[in-house]
C-alpha cells in the first residue's frame, strides 16, 4: 500500500535526522572541527529536514486525497447536464482556467528562481501537474461547448 510506503520514507527521514544531529554533537563534544565535515553534515541534516516535512505533508495530502477521490467520483457518476447547465459548466471552468494559468506561472517563477534542488524540483513537477490540469479542463471545455 501507497500510504505504508510513504509512512516508511517518513520514518527513515526521521531517523536519518537524529542520526545526523547526534553525529554533530559527538563530533562537538570530541572537538572534532573540519570545516568540509561540519559543512558537507548540516547540509544533508538541513536537506534531512527538509525531506522529513515534505514526505509529512505528503502522507496527509495522500490520505485526503484517497478520502475525497471516493466522494468525487460518487458526486460526478450520473451527470448529463441540460444546455443551460453545460453553458454554466464552461463558464466557471473558464474562470478555472485562468487560476491555473496563474499557478502554471506561479510555480514557474519558483522553479526559476529557488536554489535548492529538492525545491526546484518540487515547483517543476507542480507547474507540470498545473499544466496537465490546463489541458484537462481545456478538454472538457470543448466538451462541454458542444452540449
């Protein structure tokens, strides 16, 4: 299971931090300084962390997807709009629309502008799922332009 997986990232996430903030101390408390040990160290603890919270959001916005997906699906299996309701539909996916041209942008000027590469993966891989909600709601426009 998805979730199983998910949670297993999150606890090796974990104990990777505590391993290295326990390397740290120990290297503190034997007066062990070199600097490219102590640089190369809190830049994987920070990027451990930054894992860590990421993989944590990721499992609650997993679970609420899976519980929502159901509701959706169940809230959309008999829709055949009258014209009337059809025209309502492409007016307020059109509004959509444009909200998602706004993110595509959005996570664009992220992806160019953050550093870190985790980050910048992160806005690439939304402005790219923003995009496929672009093209998906373009189609059902069309779609619904014919009704």
């Amino acid at each position: 299971m998805v979730e199983d997986i998910i949670r297993k990232a999150l606890d090796v996430e974990k104990k990777a931090l505590d391993s290295y903030m326990h390397a740290i101390r120990v290297l503190k408390l034997q007066g062990i300084e070199h600097s490219d040990l102590d640089v190369v160290i809190k830049k994987v603890l920070i990027d451990t962390l930054i894992h860590g919270i990421l993989v944590d959001s990721l499992l609650k916005a997993y679970k609420e997807a899976i519980s929502k997906e159901v509701e959706v699906l169940k809230s959309l299996e008999d829709v055949k709009p009258t014209a009337r309701e059809a025209s309502l539909i492409v007016k307020l996916l059109k509004d959509h629309l444009t909200i998602e041209s706004d993110m595509i942008e959005t996570y664009n000027h992220i992806y160019r502008e953050v550093k870190h590469p985790v980050f910048k993966a992160l806005a690439e891989a939304l402005m790219v799922n923003e995009q496929e909600h672009h093209k998906l709601l373009s189609e059902l426009i069309r779609k619904y332009e014919k009704v």
